[in-house]
C-alpha cells in the first residue's frame, strides 16, 4: 500500500510539474516553441499545434528536423515579432549563430475561445537567402507586360519601316522604373503547322514607367529591318519576355537582417556595465 501511495505522489509531481502554455498570448506561445527546442521536448510543442501534430505532412516533419538540429542548450532567440498579411498572421523567432541570422516562423490561427494553434512552422537562412537575392536581377513578370506591338511597312512589303511595343506598369503595381531589358521574337508563320523567326533581339531601354503606365516605346533595331518575304497581318507573331527591370527593391531577407543587426546594436550601446 505504501509502494503504491510513493508511485501515486510520483505520478502527481510530475503531473504538476509539465510545462502549460498559455495559448491566448501569442508571445507566450513563442516562448513555447523556443522552450519545446530548447529543450528537446516535443510535447511542448505538442501543445501548441493544430491537432497535437496529429497527421502532419512531411514537409512540416522535415523543417522540424532542421530546428532540432539547429538547436543547442545556449541557443538564445534575438528577436520575437508577429507580423499579418491579409487574413495569414505569422509568429516569428529569429536568431544569430556567428554572422549568420535564421528565422523561425509559425502560421498561427485563433479559436472561438481565443486560444492559439499553430497551422505551419518553417526554418530558414536569412543570410543565404539574401546573398541569393542580392545576385539575382529583378524580374517582376507579374507586374510589367509587353503584350502588343504595332508596325509600319516599307513600299516593297518586305521590310519593317519602324516598329513599337506597348509595356504595361500594372495599376497596382508599387514600382516605377527606369530600366528595362525584355526579348522580342517575331516569327514568319508560313503555314498553320510552319513557322520560322526572322527578328530575335534583346532589347534596353532607359525610359520612366511610372506605375499604371502604359507606354509605347520604339525599338530602334527594327528600323528598315528586312525579312525578305511579303509583310501581312496575318503572318507575323509577337512574342516578348521581360528579363530584368530597375531599380530593383531592397532584399525583404536583407532588410530584416539589417534590422535584426540595428536591433543588436542597440542593444550593445543601452547595456549597462
């Protein structure tokens, strides 16, 4: 019966003693992410995920992995922050380890009783993932189209006297540029299933496009162009890619490094001795 007794007390300090989230304080559950990798205790994190991590996906197991990797007994997080984008709110923990900075971050999700659950966890290298920004031209497809282009012909129908293309700076577009560098192919179609491409350049321009422009600009290497067939409506196709465009919008991981690393600062010079 004593034995008993010893085991039932056992069981109830370590009952007592188990880490409880407060789930309605978003910071708290940052603290309890940290806590769960910190130290190596899964069921922290258990607490704070949508069905207790019942039927994650692979992905999810996988970026778990890296934190736990990530992890030491002295790892420190730098900065805990909660951002929102439309109707997706995030939870973020970031750190630095030598130079490098990474970033923790949790989609998150309410309840009706105001309680946290965490919907996605992901774990990147906010260093790597600026130097690779910083090398990579900006090509913002998405908000610049060339998409139409006009012509003028010589007497002989065989040359092109002068050509244009129209560039579209979406309205909402939060970029002007000054720069752009896109291809221009066009193509002889001599029949339904034969074709073949007379003009293939790559085209620069220096030329203000304000955003929700649209602008007709000439290109130049089209001037008395000759293709040595009969010019018509219906025998030329336009195509035209966008390669690069400027000037090219600070790095979002750059920006947040150099943050992170004001942030540091600051804290260095108001630290009391």
């Amino acid at each position: 019966m004593k034995r008993i007794l010893i085991i039932y007390i056992l069981i109830l300090i370590l009952c007592s003693c188990k880490y409880k989230v407060d789930k309605t304080d978003v910071f708290k559950v940052g603290d309890a992410i940290h806590r769960s990798f910190l130290k190596g205790d899964i069921e922290i994190l258990k607490q704070v995920y949508q069905s207790n991590m019942k039927n994650v996906d692979e992905t999810i197991k996988d970026e778990i992995k890296k934190i736990q990797s990530f992890y030491t007994n002295s790892t420190k997080v730098l900065k805990m922050d909660t951002s929102s984008i439309d109707y997706t709110h995030y939870l973020d923990l970031f750190y630095k380890r030598d130079t490098t900075f990474y970033r923790l971050r949790s989609i998150y999700m309410k309840d009706s009783l105001n309680n946290i659950f965490l919907d996605w966890i992901s774990f990147d290298n906010l260093t790597k993932l600026c130097e690779i920004d910083q090398k990579e031209v900006f090509c913002p497809s998405w908000l610049l189209s060339i998409n139409e282009f006009r012509w003028l012909i010589d007497d002989s129908k065989k040359s092109i006297r002068k050509g244009r293309v129209l560039i579209q700076n979406a309205n909402y577009s939060a970029f002007d540029f000054d720069y752009l560098k896109f291809r221009v192919i066009l193509r002889h179609e001599i029949s339904p299933t034969s074709s073949e491409i007379f003009f293939n350049q790559t085209i620069e321009i220096n030329k203000k496009i304000f955003k929700g422009d649209d602008v007709w600009v000439d290109i130049d290497d089209m001037n008395n162009y000759y293709t040595g067939f009969i010019l018509n409506k219906n025998n030329i196709s336009f195509h035209a890619e966008l390669i690069e465009a400027r000037p090219k919008p600070e790095s979002e991981w750059c920006t947040t490094i150099e943050k992170l690393k004001s942030l540091q600062l600051n804290k260095l010079t108001n630290k009391k001795y």
